[in-house]
C-alpha cells in the first residue's frame, strides 16, 4: 500500500464498562498487532492500545457513550482482517459485516466489521494493491 499521510494524531471513545471493553479490545485488536500501551492518566479510567509503543487509540469512561460511531483499523494482509472479525466474535462481539470486498468503498478494499460492547462499528480494512486479487 502506498505511504498515506496519518490525520488522526490518536482518538478514544467512551466505553460503560472499562474492564469488558478493555478484554474485548485487547482480543479484538491483537490480530492486528495492537497491544495494550497503558492509561493516559493517572485515574486510570482509560486504557490505550496501539502496535509499537503507539497509543493512537483508547477506550475511556471521561466521554459519554454513544454507541453510534464507527472507527476502522488499518490491517496488512486479509488474513489479518480475516482474524480480527474471528477474535471479535470470539470476544462477544456482532457481527456487522464478515471479511470481504467491498468495491463500493473502493478497489480492493477488504474489511470487516463488527459492533463492540458499546455498540460501535469497529472495522478492520486492508487496501488491496492495484491489480491484485
């Protein structure tokens, strides 16, 4: 995939139970190679999670939840997308759409989707090279 400028320096979103989404997300994510980075503060009422000392993404209880969002990970491969839908449903989540592609997003686009704890549209997605099946 070519290189493509980040526009989201991290983001987290509000979760009603820290402990279930905390194992949720750490299942969820790990086919990605997320790990769990630690809290943002010292009350602990988040947990961040990223690959590589990254801590682009949290789960918190300072933010309402609103369970109408929608928020897609970057995968490497299909087989990453493939995991991440299986370790989802394996963790509780819904289904909201299983592993393929979804040209009306755009060419070679193949993702994932499911519905968290919370009810959010979490996605995994990997864009295909061009003039790859």
């Amino acid at each position: 995939m070519p290189s493509r400028r980040v526009v989201i320096d991290h983001m987290a979103i509000g979760v009603s139970d820290l402990r279930a989404s905390r194992r949720f997300y750490l299942a969820a994510l790990a086919p990605l190679g997320f790990v769990e980075q630690g809290s943002w503060s010292e009350d602990a009422r988040e947990v961040a999670f990223g690959p590589d000392d990254l801590d682009d993404f949290a789960i918190s209880t300072y933010y309402p939840t609103t369970g109408g969002g929608h928020v897609a990970f970057s995968a490497d491969s299909r087989e990453q997308v493939d995991a991440f839908h299986d370790a989802a449903l394996a963790a509780g989540a819904t289904d909201n759409g299983g592993p393929g592609v979804r040209p009306e997003y755009s060419a070679g686009y193949y993702g994932a989707f499911v519905l968290d704890p919370d009810g959010y549209n979490v996605e995994a997605v990997y864009h295909e090279p061009q003039g790859r099946r």
